[in-house]
C-alpha cells in the first residue's frame, strides 16, 4: 500500500509554499520568520544584480540615465562603487558582495516585520493598524542601523516611514 506523499512531486509541492510548506521549525514564528527572510533576500538580491547590470549597461554606452551624454572625467555616483576594479574577477567580487549585503538587508527587515507582526497578533489578539504601526516603526529603526552611516534624523526618518507605510498597508487591505 504506498501512501499519498510517495506520489506526490515538487510540483505538487510549490503551491504549499504560501502556506508555509517549504520551512518547518517546530513553531509557527519561526516558520514565518524564516519564510519572510528568503523570500526578501531574493528578491532583494534579483534587484541588486538588476540595478548592477542597468548601471554597467548605461557606464557602458556612454550615456548617463538623464540620455546626456556622460562627461568621462567627472565623478559619477554609483551604487556599487568598488566595481570599478581593474579586472573583471575583482568587480564580480565585488558585486557578489555587495549582493550579499543588500539580499542580507532586505532579508532581515522583512524577517523583522513578519516577526513582530505575528508576535504582536499573538500577544494582543488582534490584528489591527496599531500592531502594522509598531511592527513598521521597529522595522525601519532596524533598516535604518543597517546603512553605512545612520544618524539621529535617519533612525527617526525611518521609523516613521515604516510606521506609516505600514498602517496604510494595513487599512487599504480591507479597501482593496
């Protein structure tokens, strides 16, 4: 007699991945938390390698995202600047690291936000626009301690972004 699960493929499996089929680590939180995290990370990861190949592609060109033409001996801003290395080992090197970073960022705020969420639903018993406001201040503190140089006014800033942006989120579910 084989059992259903011995039938079953990957395919089977992928759309359980919304319902949280892929991570099971004993505890609900941890299993949100963990699913939120490598979701974000790669999506966060996609964009930075995106973003990376649009500013090569138009260095490359000699045109600047404004279609000026770029003036070669000025200083241009750019998101990774460590790629401008002399070999293109040092510059994929540089990007995978940066990648790293940046999938490390988004991975971890979102971890953050599902967690707080979650735990704030739990402890409450309700899931309102208070616990999106919490969730979202909290986020954006700890976004905001991931940048390379965060200020007062940058912690600040950020909390009240995230608090807003995440209440909204929260109240324009019911409307959509």
């Amino acid at each position: 007699m084989t059992s259903n699960m011995e039938n079953r493929s990957l395919f089977h499996e992928l759309p359980g991945f919304e319902k949280g089929g892929f991570f099971d680590l004993g505890h609900p939180l941890l299993n949100r938390i963990t699913e939120s995290f490598v979701k974000a990370a790669g999506i966060g990861a996609i964009q930075a390698v995106t973003r990376e190949a649009y500013f090569t592609a138009v260095e490359g060109s000699g045109f600047d995202s404004s279609n000026n033409v770029s003036d070669m001996g000025g200083a241009k801003k750019h998101q990774f600047p460590n790629l401008k290395g002399e070999t293109n080992r040092k510059s994929l090197e540089a990007m995978v690291k940066n990648t790293g970073k940046e999938s490390l960022q988004w991975g971890v705020v979102a971890g953050i936000y599902s967690g707080l969420t979650y735990g704030l639903r739990e402890a409450r018993g309700a899931h309102d626009w208070k616990n999106s406001a919490v969730a979202g201040a909290i986020t954006g503190v700890a976004l905001a301690l991931t940048t390379d140089d965060s200020s007062h006014e940058q912690v600040v800033q950020c909390a009240i972004t995230g608090a807003a942006i995440s209440t909204a989120a929260n109240l324009l579910t019911g409307i959509f």
